[in-house]
C-alpha cells in the first residue's frame, strides 16, 4: 500500500474524554473515531489491524473444527423469554419494539438464537459433536461506556458454541477450545494467562477467562510464580493458614472508641495491629425471618462476594443489609459489630477463624471488645473461604505462594450443561433411540477489546507498538524526499516492490512529510519495523532499520536490507 | 472441505411462509434460516456463497481505489437530525431509545455518520478524492418482509461514498464506480443491466441502477435491443409518436354509459379500439385553492408518477384526488370523467396529444362523449411525458424500438451533489484557501441481496444452478460407497487432494448417504460441477463428470478427470 492511497489521519492531542491510554492512541493514531458515547468507527487504519485480528481468530477456530455461521444482530423477544433472559438481562441488554409493536433486542449474545437454529437442524447424535461460531457485532447498552473498544457498547465478539452427546463429550469440546485459544493468543503476539473463573449461576462447573496481562487492566489475576495455577479473584481460593488457632491469652474488655467508623480507624485509635482486628459484614438472608447474617473477614482482609453469595443461608445474589436492618438485629450502627452477643448465623472467614483475642465491634455504638475468643466470649462460627486473596497467600495448590497482576479479560471458555438446552427443549436421539437435550458449551473473544488490549500491554510515550501478527502494516518504508530525489525514489519503490512480492504487508510512505513529522506519525501509528531511506545514506550505499522498540536505527547496506526485514519477520 | 466436517441440512420443502423461488431453495438447501420476519440466520452452506460474494465486491472496491471502513450500525439521532432525515425518513428507519432515553437508529444506510467522519479528517483539496465503503448489516424495517433475502430487514450492504473537490471530479469517481459495479457483476457471473434511474428529490442528476436480469424481478427494465439505450421504467422516456395530430374526424357525442367505470368496461360497452380511448387521472394541485389537475394518458397506457409528481403546478409527492375533491370539481365521480368542460390544469400525455375523435368521460355520471378533439370541444391540454413506456415503443435514441424485462436491482450508484455536505456543512479548504463544500456520491451494492437475485435468475426444478465464482463449494466429489469400498476412497481421496493442491474450492461428500439423497442434496444446493466415482466405473479406470446444467453425466478417464475440471473451471 502507498500512503497516498490509503488515509492516515493522526492527531496531536487525543479528545479530552479518552480515559485510557489505549483509546488515547487509537484516536490520535486515526484507528477509531467516536459517533456516540461508546460506539466508534472503525478508519482505514484500525480496520486493518481489526481484520488481522479476525482472520487469525478464524483461522484458529475453522482448524479446531468449528463451523463458521452468521446469526442476525436483531433479534425476537421469543427466543430469549424461552430461556426467562428477558426478564433476568439487565438494562445492558437493549430491548426495543419494531413498527408493529413487536419485541426485540439488539444481539449481547447468542446462546438463544444458536440453540433455536439447531434444534431443527441437528436431530441425531450422528451429527455430534458441532461447534457454530460467529465473528459479529453485539451491544451491551452499558450505564457508562468507557475506555474506548474496551468498554465500548458496540462491539465484535467471537461467539461460538458447542453442542455434544454427553457431559464427557462436552469437556472434550471444552478442551479442544481452551487450546484454540492458546494458538490464538500467542499467534497475535499478547501476554495472557488462561484463569480459572468462577461459573456464577449458569449451572457448568468448568470456566477459564483469557486475560491479557496489562498494569491497567480492570481484573486481578491470582496466579502461582511456582506452578501453573492461575485464577481470577473471584474464584482464587483463599486457604487456612497453617496451624491450630492459639488459646486465648486475654481476657475481653469492652473499649470506648468515639468516632471510630472503619478498620481505619480502630488501628489507629488503638495503636493496634491491624492483623487483630476483623471487620463485620452483615447481609440479607434467605430466611423467610428476614435475619441477616454476619461475615467476618480479618481487618486488612477484603470480603469475595462471589465466594459469600454461595454460602447456605445468604440471599442470593449477594445483597448487604440495609442500615435500619442493622440497627433492629445488632442494636448498633454499622461500625461497631462483631458477634458476641449476635444470635444469627455467623460465618467467620478461615484466617478469622486461626485468631485469637480479636479486636471487634461490640455491637454497641462508639464500643468495641479486645481480647474477643471463639468458643469462650461467643459461640464457634461457621467456617469458609468468604475473602480475596491476597499477595503472599499460599498457592491452593500447594507450590508456593500466590501473587496478584492485573489482566485485561479478552477471552472466555465457559461450559454451559443443559441450561439452555432445557429451557428451550433442544434435543437429539441418542443412540438409544431416546431424546437428549444437548451437552453446551460457549466460548468468546473480544475482537475488538483484543486491540485495545494489546495497546495496553504494548505502548510508551511515542504511541503504539503493535505486534507484527496485528500491526496495521507490518513495515513501513519512510523514504526522505521521495518526491525530491530520483535515488531515493528508486530506491524505495523497488524496496517496496520487494517486500510486496515476498509477502510482507508493507506501507510506502509516498506523502511527501518533513522527516519529523513522517517518523512521529509512524510511531505513534506503531508500524513494528521501520527503513529509512535517504539521499545521504545512499550516497554510502546504506539505508536504516529500525524496530519500534529501538532505541536507535541502525545503518545497512542496501542490498541487505531485504534480508535483514525478512529475518526480522520470520520469512 | 469433508461433509462430515461441514454442515449440510436440506429440506425436503420449502417452509410454507416462503413466497419466492429463490427463498424457497435457499432454505431448503440450508443457506439460511428464519428467525425473524424478514430476519435471517446464514448457516455454514450459505455464509459461503455469501463471503464469496464479500471477497469480490471488497478487492475490486479496492482495485478502484476506494477505502474500507466499518461505521457503527447503531447511530446516534443527532446527526440524522442534522440533515433532516431523522424527521424526512419513514418507518423504515428503525428508532429506538438507549437506557438513558437517548434517541438512535440502526443504519438502513450512512450519509449522515460518513459525513461526520470526513469533516474532521478531509480537509484540504490535496486529499481528495476520496472514496470510503464498508460492507456492514443495515437494518430497515420493512412493513412486510418479503421474498426472503430480497427485501428483508436486516441485510449486509456495501454503502461507498465519494467525495471531490468539483461536480466534474465526482463525474469521474461516479465513472469509476459505474466500472468497478460491471466489474463485479461480470465477476460474479450474473446477467445484468445497468440502466439509467431516476434522481428524485435528491438532487443530483446522475443515477444508475444495475439490475439482475429474472422474470420474477420486482422491477420493470426498458431497454433498446439496437442501442445500449437502457433505463428503468419510472425514467425512461416515452417519445411522441411521429407525425400530426389527425384532423377531427367526427362530430362530439354524448353516450349513456350505465355501470361503465373502468377503460375495459367502455371498450367492451362501446365495441370501441382502446386506442380511442382516454384515460383521465385527478391528482392535487399545488396551489391554495386546493384545484386538482386532470392528467390524460390513452386508455391502454399507464401514468407513472415519478413523471407525473414532477410536473408544474401538481403536489409532489404525486397524490390522488379524494372522491369528495373529484366530485366538487368535476361535478362526476370517477369513471366518468374527461377534460371536455373542466376549467382546471389539463396534461395529457404526449400520445394522447396527437390523438383526434377521442373517447372520454363525460364529467357527468354514466355519461362518456365520442368524437372528442383538443382545440375543437375543449382547450389544447399542456402536453408532456407522462405515462409509463411499454414495449415497441420508440427508443428515445432513435435507434429503434423499446423492449421490456424484468430486472432484480442489486446495486446503484448515485451522484449526491453537496446536498448532505452543506446540510451538515462538512467543508474543505480548495487551492483558492476558501472552504467548498464536498462534492459527494453514493454508492450501493444489496450484497446478500445477490444471492437471492442469482438464483432467481439460475435454478430449476431440482435446485438451485450456481455461478462458479460464488457456489458455495465450486466442485463436489460424490463417491458412491466412500465407507464400503477401499478403490473408490482411494481414488476419491487423490482427487480431493490434487483438487486442494490446485486451489479448487472442492467439498468432498464422506458421509455415506444413498447415491440418489447425495445427488439430490447437491442438486439442491447447486454445486456447479459434479465428480461421480463409483465402484463399477473404477474397474474400467473411469469417473463421471456432470455440470449442474447437463442432463447426464459423461463418463471420464481417471486420469483425466483433474484436467478436465481444471479446464471447465478456466484455471
């Protein structure tokens, strides 16, 4: 591609709404530009780096066997009250009506539309196993659109979903995906980790998130520098610290604390240790009495909501008791709590539950106890693994400790079960001659969050430095003078022409630019590898590579230079 | 590709909801799938054809120099707004409201967001031209989806829109996309027509429109088979007939014509020729005393309104008088009724200007006049091309006369003049330094559309008859005992890999059905080339090849057969 025929538009200073910097980039760098509140245009430029991002992920999934389908973006309101997510999607799910008043929503996702179209379609477990996949458009209306594709409301996702005989079948479907991910992963150039996560309500009880590791990503991910296991936080488990639980070695004292409203606080009035205070958290029950339940997480300790949403007797989802709820069950505000006293259940985290003369509330307002022990000043809790984990915990696997790093979740392997399958009496004959619903399973990729991704992880002050797998152009030619000097003319033109018959996805920048500004916008633009060629240079014969992460070009002759790219590229 | 790997899913018949051939096949071959009125899903079998159809229209899109970009499907109001359309559109234009109750639409086209992309990124002469497509689903919600993918609501289209510095440098991006459009087309394999269209209220002067030949298209083509003379039927120009008008013949008569109300009721009342006989058409004035206008055509001819709702002094849009408005100026109510005693505005057709002794209501009920001459028993109307032409007549280029077919419109391309660049003042700054105002054309192409228009051009009673440059699968290997014979998966197997190792898009059919199911299947599906191997065929060293169009297979030597259909396929 010459520059000239193509459309580069960068711009100085990023709109003052970009809140990230890989938004930032992709709007100086002319990839995207903004229509609404989280909905973009995709330019030339971006849209290149989109489709290398989407033949790689089809690649991938055409090999792994998957089946390539389009389902429609607009779709009826039916096909998702079959399964009650009409009713159960949130106002991210964007509803509206057509001219004759009938419901529709613009696609969040598929598994309703896919199980419809195959529940026609595939009748016998001949046919098993099949995955269907799709490279589309979704919207999610979200509250607040942020951080440009990466929180976007339009958006491209890799859905694809598997049907299978059996639960076995299933895992073998899971598998085959979950290694489809790594190749697609690695074939685009990215650190990631695949981490165990939660599976939430849905019923599976097999999930990994693919998630590209980035200083500013939105997830934390646990993971064990000493083995191989990794998972996000709602899921990482926090184990029991070694030992047995010391005796007690004070006796309870209730203490004036005036003010004190947090752990904060309490450390810092009592000059205590924080290790020795635990924190009260009180939440709705499920019980038909309306009594809450009271978690205890150590002091310095964070409560996992996902991990308390599951525990016997607490409502579901997760939902923290109101004050006056509060007020009537402890007698006390919120910041005085603890159990003694408290006759509901009690669940004490497993760190909680190795303390000793803890510091908690006393469940009287501006009061709390010192010196507080399980089974003497109040009866045993009920044990569980209620917190986050933290850096330095050990590895549930036993191999070391764990340590924490920020991810951008960019894929997902998720096995579904029979949810849906049931809900919408998808079935096929098995070899018995009976009907079974259909083994699921679902899997996605953020296509477009992919790119923003990879910026996060991949940037410095100059602007982007794409992988080669999903640069816009793998290397840009930056003749100087190319409009002034035969020499350099003719030169860069048979470099191009070169590069162009070995393959390479080379731009020749033909605009004309001051040196200055031709590098800036390729730097910023982040085209991995860079030759400058130049009327000095040639007078020597040498022209000067450089790749985007150089700090310096270095000289070469002319007739090396081919080889030299081509090596660099791996040809 | 290997069947078991694929997904083939035929139907023995078409759903009952399908109205057309094309949709009828297209879901009995498992192209697509209904989820929605006027919604589809595109299955494996047909997002083949469909990316085939992509791939063609994106690289000679791209030959021409145009651009690609992806704009959002879902668009904000405001910038409908700015042009007027979001108030100008009917209910076609999709609206809907975010979570935050803010106006959108989904794109049934994008004028509008090209516009805004352009006036911040195109601003000097030096970067034009330009010219940006993107091959995107759109979205119009029709009152009543019909004929499947032919005029469903959700469809992809590749929208392109050129910008220019002056009307005559569009001139030339409009020549250019003309050539790219019969490029495509001829690429793809279709008959067609590009013929001149109307502009309506758009402004620029300049349309065609490329229609797919088929006897079931919705749209009437006019062409001149001794010129290259070619419009659609609501611009193409209906000539006066040579020669004067005849003197008048005969003396004006009053008939009594009881229960006479349409043109085939006085023919056959009378015994008179049609071609005596005049239609009289009220539409609404324009003017403030709310006067209709009478227009004429001859009895056996049709008034076309796009002529019609252009004329002096006529409301446009072209709309019918009410009875209660017909009869309080015409003191009858239609049926009978005629310029003979009516003051108002008279057009009478350019044919019914040189006809003498005429046959026309009487503007008196059950009461028509013979014998009627202009000049003689009524003023000399204002003569003007009104009427639909039909076949035989003259071409307006002299070279002949006019025939008539039936056309599928699958593209159009359209010169915009600056009509959306000054609604939403989107300026450049030309050599002079003064700001100009875009020059713009517009540039469609009913990418799924194609599909359907192909096949109702190619098929028969088996199935569908594909072009080979966007069949699915170009050749099908068809074994007969691929699990049971040894020879015959040998030799299928070989042929399937030379097939491959030459590029041929070949699917080779492994799944063991009975001959007359595996024909019957590929029959339906249209797969253009056909290679037999059985068992008995292989003892004398031969294969049979058949074209989906041949009535019978011709048998082949085994080692001809790759030649054979490498040369059939033009590589």
């Amino acid at each position: 591609m010459r520059a000239s025929q193509f459309f580069i538009s960068t711009l100085k200073e990023a709109p003052a709404d970009a809140d990230i910097v890989s938004q930032k980039l992709m709007l100086r760098a002319g990839f995207i530009r903004k229509a609404a509140a989280g909905i973009y245009s995709w330019m030339p430029m971006g849209l290149k780096s989109l489709r290398k991002v989407e033949a790689i992920v089809r690649e991938e999934m055409n090999r792994a066997g998957a089946i390539e389908v389009i389902m429609p973006i607009v779709q009826p309101a039916g096909l998702w009250q079959e399964t009650g997510r009409w009713d159960t999607m949130g106002e991210e799910m964007l509803r509206f009506k057509d001219r004759h008043e009938r419901d529709f929503v613009i696609q969040p996702t598929s598994e309703e539309v896919v199980t419809d179209l195959i529940r026609g379609d595939l009748k016998s477990y001949r046919a098993l196993p099949k995955n269907f996949y799709q490279i589309q458009t979704k919207f999610r209306d979200e509250r607040r659109p942020r951080f440009g594709v990466m929180r976007g409301r339009e958006f491209t996702m890799k859905d694809a979903y598997s049907f299978d005989r059996s639960a076995d079948a299933a895992g073998v479907s899971y598998d085959n995906m979950y290694a489809a991910y790594c190749k697609i992963f690695d074939r685009i150039g990215l650190t990631y980790r695949a981490v165990a996560a939660d599976t939430g309500a849905i019923g599976g009880d097999r999930s990994h998130e693919f998630q590209v590791i980035a200083a500013t990503g939105e997830d934390a991910i646990i993971y064990c520098p000493d083995s191989d296991y990794a998972a996000n936080i709602e899921l990482a488990e926090a184990v029991a610290p070694a030992g047995e639980r010391p005796a007690p070695g004070a006796a309870m004292e209730k203490v004036y604390t005036p003010k004190v409203k947090t752990i904060a606080d309490l450390v810092d009035f009592l000059k205590a240790d924080i290790k020795q205070t635990v924190k009260a958290i009180v939440v709705d029950g499920d019980g038909e009495d309306g009594q809450p339940v009271l978690l205890l997480v150590r002091g310095d300790h964070e409560l996992n909501e996902v991990k308390a949403g599951k525990l016997d007797g607490v409502k579901s989802p997760l939902t923290f008791a109101s004050p006056d709820a509060i007020r009537a069950s402890f007698g006390a505000n919120p910041g005085s709590l603890g159990p003694v006293n408290f006759p509901g259940k009690v669940y004490a985290d497993r760190t909680v539950a190795k303390m000793a003369d803890m510091i908690t509330g006393a469940n009287e307002d501006d009061q709390h106890f010192t010196g507080v022990n399980f089974g003497r000043d109040c009866p045993e809790p009920i044990v569980a693994d209620i917190r986050n984990v933290v850096a330095g915990d050990p590895s549930p696997d036993g191999k070391g400790v764990l340590a924490i790093e920020r991810g951008i979740e960019v894929g997902h392997v998720f096995y579904l079960g029979t949810k849906y399958s049931q809900a919408m009496n998808a079935t096929f004959l098995d070899e018995d001659g009976k009907p079974k619903f259909f083994e699921m399973g679902c899997y996605g990729i953020g296509v477009t969050r992919i790119l923003g991704a990879a910026i996060e992880q991949n940037f410095d002050a100059k602007g982007i430095i794409w992988p080669d797998a999903i640069a816009p152009f793998t290397v840009v030619l930056c003749p100087v003078g190319y409009d002034r000097s035969a020499e350099v003319k003719a030169a860069a033109d048979q470099l191009y022409a070169e590069l162009v018959a070995n393959g390479v996805d080379v731009i020749l920048d033909d605009r004309g630019e001051r040196p200055g500004a031709m590098f800036a916008d390729w730097e910023l633009i982040g085209v991995p590898h860079r030759v400058t060629i130049g009327d000095r240079g040639l007078k020597e014969g040498k022209v000067e590579y450089q790749h985007r992460r150089d700090s310096e070009a270095t000289g070469m002759a002319v007739d090396a230079i081919l080889e030299h790219v081509l090596v660099k590229l791996g040809k």
